[in-house]
C-alpha cells in the first residue's frame, strides 16, 4: 500500500486546506497526474501524484485543513492485488483547523450545475453519502431560491411564507422559523435564511495577510539559518540584445523571446559546473541537485510574490523556455500552479530590473542554498582596452549559503555566467 | 476604427492583463507602462492581445514609439486605416 501524504509545497508552508479530489478510490492514476487541489496560504495548488497507482481511499475530505506530511490518501501499487477495503481509520494528526465547508463535500457536476444556476452551495444540504451535495440536491435548492417558484408555501394567514426545504431544514436545526430573517419575493424564509441563521459568519480568507505571513516565516528562516554572502559583477549586455533584437526582427509578436529567458538558460548552464550552488540543504548537510529546476520570482498584482519552478532549465530551447515562463507567470497570477512546481527549485532567479533598480542582492528561499539577480539593463560608460565606449550593462548578483560554498566559487559562477551571455546564440 | 472604438478595445486588452485598472485614472500623456505597472511580459502579452484583436504587427523596434496611451492609440490608428 502506499500512502500518498501532502507535500511541502515551499519552505513557507506547513499546512494546506484540500479544496477538491479529482479521483475517486478505484481509479487508475499515473505519475504526474492531478489528483487534489490544495488551497496553501500563497495559491490553490494543483498537486501531482509521485507514483502510478490505483486509488484505494480518500481520508481527507474537501473543506479539511491538515499539517504537510499528513496522509491525505492511499493507493495500490499496479499489480499490487487489491486489498480488502479495511474501515476508514485515519493516520492523520486531527485536522489543524476545520472550515465551515468542512461537511459540504459535492461532486463535480453538482458544483457546476451550482454555478449554473447561481446557487450557493454553502447553503445546500447534501442528499448523497456522507453528506455529499448531489446534482439533485443543487437543483432542489435553486427551486427552492427562485422566485417564480411553486414550491413557495402559500401564506398561512398572518405567517410568512417558507419553503417547504427552509421548513424542513429549521425543524433539523431547531430554529424558530419566526425568528429568522427573510430574504425571499414576498418575505419568504428560504433555505439560505435559515441557515444564515445558525451559521456564523463565513471567515473572509485573507489571502494577502495569510501570504504576508508566509513570507515572513520563510524569510525570518533564511536571515536566521542561512549565513548569506553576497557577490555582483557588471555583465556587458550588447552582444544579447543585438542577438535578440536579431531574432525577435524574424518572430511574430506571439513568437518573440524576453531577455528573462536567456538569462535563464545562461543560469542553468553556469550551474553544470557549479553543483553547490544548486541544490537543497536539508538535516545539516547539502543535496546537490542533478537538474536545475530554476525558481522564477514573480511578483502578484495584488501584492505578494511567488517562485515557481521552470524545470530542468539548462536541457530547454529558448523557444520552449519562452513559452513555459509565459504560461507559468499566467498561472502564478490565476492562482493555479502544479505542487512540482511549487516544492522543487533548486535555486532561483529574480529580476528586479523592471522596477528600475540597478541591482538586487536577494534572500534565498529555504531549503535552497543560492540566488541569484539581474538588474535593470543600463548604459554604462565602458572602458576596454584603454579605450572608452558606451556599453549596455546588467548587474548580476549572487546570494549564496556560505555552509555550503565559498566566495572564490561564488565569484567563479559570476564570472561564467557573464561568459555565457556573451555568446547568446550558443544558449 | 473609430477613435472610441479603438480606445475601447485598447483599455478592454490592458484590463485583461491589469484588472485594476480604471479607465479614468489613465493619463494619455504620460508613460503606460509606469502607470500601469506592467513588466515585459505583461507588455508582451498586452501586444499579443491588441495582434489578435486588431490584426495589427507591432515590430519590436517599434516599441521605443509607443510609450503612453495616447502613443499606442495613434499608432494603431495609423495602422488599422
């Protein structure tokens, strides 16, 4: 049996709500594929199985907030003979906090059908197993909110009218439907009113607090943990933009590469000879890394900042890199990012050029050991050879773990890196 | 096009990129990008979407042209007569 648990999905997160399964027990899952959504204080993330299986059961439920590491499911190896269903018992340490969703499971097609219909499916009593919210139980409940219904009670004398679901929910709840404020055509009692009734108030998540927080956490980790040292050396940008403004002149509009992208590729292939600089520092000692999944700072629009991965950088074409960070910054900014993405660079790059600043010494993200940072492109008076020219320049800069490499090395993977973008159609 | 109608598509392809953005905190005359915050994607991904839309080619070399909002909407306008 194997037990698929909630990875980490970065240093700043140590629990995460289940917002849906995309499996049930029984079927067939691949490695790589979907099989849960998980809300962590940053995004909702898509997170991916690590083995192919078949799923046996589910012991977390949508609404639960549980610890990373905790057990969220388990599987049948292929070939492994299926075991005889044993009863539910749980691994997991208690839920560390439980939504008001906690008991609102719903299959897909009934929260589509709600979304049709406009219907709030916090406030539909589920019909199906264990509670769940079927299709049936959606359309009873927009029957019931609408106001051209029938199934309106008619008004018995003086007394509002309620809905028979309204009616039969209080009774279940043990409200006094006379109490309860009514919201419906008429002053009718519906479902929702009654429920609104009982329910506290529906916590406003707040999604920028929660990733103010998060930031905190992993960066107060890092000034505390990681002795940083810090490196920069002015890289001469001419031969690259020539390069690429030659290239860009060819492509479409839709086809046309950023500069970010062969900074990138140049990152990625520095590092081949610069393993320490890349890699994980876990339990005292480095991990070196046999790719480099290079994490992208991306700032949100609505504050905060996230760094996904772009895998295995250095073995991409410009072409498919280009097309990749345009998809990934899309989705980091939709809020829907894959867990692979989330819980393996090996280092990341950030570019703060955009905004203007000369150059950037960075905090590295645990359990990472490196940064590194681009500026802004500038025209710089350049001496050469005892000659003077005007030369567009970057600043690039190195944060690195000084547990685990040394300056001169640090020094030595600057010095590469300015090599490589001097020859940008090698990349 | 239309003056408004262009303007109208512009401000509906800078929304799908920047949200936020009200139309009437827009300055024609000065620096789109400062204003709006967009990085060079964001801009990319602004072009691409007034490509589609408008089936207008905006060079790269052209970029330096097009600088605040008034910029883009002559340029488009010159280019979709």
């Amino acid at each position: 049996m194997i037990e698929f648990k909630l990875p980490s999905l970065g240093a700043d997160m140590d629990q995460g709500t289940l917002l849906e399964w995309k499996v049930s027990p029984g079927d067939t899952v691949k490695k790589g594929q979907v099989v849960a959504v998980v809300d962590t204080s940053k995004a909702a993330v898509d997170v991916e199985i690590w083995v192919d299986g078949v799923v046996r059961e589910l012991l977390v439920h949508p609404g639960e907030t549980v610890p990373t590491g905790a057990v969220l499911a388990t599987l049948d190896g292929i070939g492994e003979a299926p075991s005889t269903p044993e009863p539910a018992t749980r691994k997991t340490a208690p839920p560390a906090a439980k939504g008001v969703t906690a008991a609102h499971r719903i299959s897909p097609a009934a929260r589509k059908h709600a979304e049709e219909r406009g219907v709030d499916i916090e406030h539909i009593t589920g019909s199906g197993p264990d509670g769940g919210v079927t299709v049936e139980d959606v359309e009873r409940a927009a029957k019931a909110a609408s106001p051209t219904s029938t199934a309106l009670a008619t008004a018995d004398g003086p007394r509002r009218p309620v809905t028979p679901a309204a009616r039969k929910r209080a009774c279940e709840l043990n409200v006094d439907i006379e109490t309860v404020a009514a919201s419906g055509p008429g002053g009718a009692v519906l479902l929702e009113d009654v429920e609104r009734a009982v329910a506290p108030p529906a916590p406003v998540k707040d999604r920028l607090g929660e990733m103010r927080r998060a930031i905190a956490a992993a960066m107060s980790r890092s000034k505390r943990e990681i002795p940083h040292y810090y490196l920069a050396e002015m890289v001469p940008m001419k031969a690259a933009l020539d390069w690429l403004a030659a290239v860009n002149a060819g492509k479409p509009v839709t086809e046309r590469l950023l500069m970010a992208v062969v900074q990138l590729k140049a990152v990625a292939l520095a590092l081949k000879k610069f393993p320490e600089m890349n890699g994980f520092f876990r339990d005292n000692a480095f991990q070196p890394a046999a790719a480099a999944h290079l994490g992208v700072a991306i700032s949100l629009r609505q504050g905060g900042l996230i760094a996904p991965a772009i895998h295995d950088v250095g073995d991409k074409p410009l072409e498919q890199l280009m097309r990749e960070l345009t998809d990934l910054v899309r989705r980091a900014r939709a809020g829907s990012l894959r867990s692979s993405e989330m819980s393996d660079p090996t280092l990341t790059v950030t570019n703060l050029g955009e905004q203007g600043v000369a150059a950037v010494y960075g905090v590295i993200y645990p359990p990472q050991v490196a940064l590194v940072g681009f500026g802004r492109i500038v025209e710089q008076a350049w001496a050469d050879k005892g000659a003077l020219s005007v030369m567009p320049a970057v600043t690039a800069s190195l944060a690195a773990d000084h547990r685990v490499s040394d300056g001169h090395r640090g020094a030595l993977l600057l010095a590469e890196l300015r090599e490589l973008l001097q020859q940008p159609e090698k990349l | 096009m239309k003056e408004e109608e262009l303007r109208a598509t512009v401000i509906a392809t800078l929304k799908t990129i920047a949200p936020e953005v009200e139309e009437g905190d827009l300055h024609t005359d000065k620096p789109l990008r400062n204003q709006v915050d967009l990085d060079s994607m964001d801009w990319l991904n602004f072009l691409i979407g007034l490509h589609e839309k408008l089936k207008v080619d905006i060079p790269e070399t052209d970029y330096a042209k097009l600088v605040t909002l008034g910029d883009v909407l002559a340029y488009l306008q010159a280019k979709t007569k």
